[in-house]
C-alpha cells in the first residue's frame, strides 16, 4: 500500500513540472478566421494565421463583382485595411515581432465597407 502511494505521489508531481514546462514554452497563437455574409452568400473570408504576423483575405464569391477588404490592427501601431477588388486573395507582410491581434473580414459594396462584427483576437 505505501508502494502504491510512493508511486503516485511521483506520477503527479511529474505531471504538474511537465504541466509548468508546457505554460513556461513560447506561445503560439492559432489561426482565427473572420467571415462576412452579404444576402445569402458568405462574400469574404479573412485569416490570420501561424504566429499571427499576418493576415490574408479572399473572395469568396467572386463573380458577385464585390470588393473584399480586412481591417486589423497590429500590437503597436492603428487601425489598417487591405483591400482586394481583383476576385482573389490579397495578404500583409509577415511581421512575427508586431502580429496582428484583432480583425475583421469586410464586404465593399458601392465604396462602403460592411464588416463583420465584433473584431475575432488573435490570442497575442
């Protein structure tokens, strides 16, 4: 019996310095994604993705002749926008050291974006 509860003293204090190793490693956020429905169709389709240095949206409809943009903003700095009127997918520079923390996928219909609201937050 004091075999058995050596042995289990042991196990959890392994799992709680392994659960204190795993807090103590770098962070790394995971990729968020931002949608925005115009009608019934979901028009764009923005990513923020790997360490959250940079964000990419896309068309997702594009024979619909709608402009697609995200806005974000990054740890240090204001509110930014990329837009993309091509049909496709357009995306920021990679910039690991000020990562993008909120954004939101947008519509642009007649020079008006229509965002999706709230902001999703990258975790950084």
């Amino acid at each position: 019996m004091a075999r058995y509860r050596k042995t289990g003293r042991a196990l959890t204090a392994g799992a709680a310095l392994l659960g204190a190793l795993a807090l103590s490693g770098p962070a790394h956020a995971a990729d968020r994604t931002s949608v925005v429905a115009y009608g019934a169709h979901i028009r764009a389709r923005a990513v923020s993705y790997g360490a959250n240095g940079a964000v990419r949206v896309c068309d997702a409809d594009a024979p619909d002749g709608y402009g697609v943009a995200v806005r974000y903003y990054r740890k240090v700095g204001n509110l930014q926008t990329l837009s993309n009127f091509r049909g496709t997918c357009s995306e920021t520079t990679d910039i690991q050291s000020n990562p993008i923390i909120l954004f939101t996928a947008c519509v642009v219909i007649d020079s008006v974006d229509y965002c999706a609201s709230p902001y999703q937050d990258t975790g950084r």
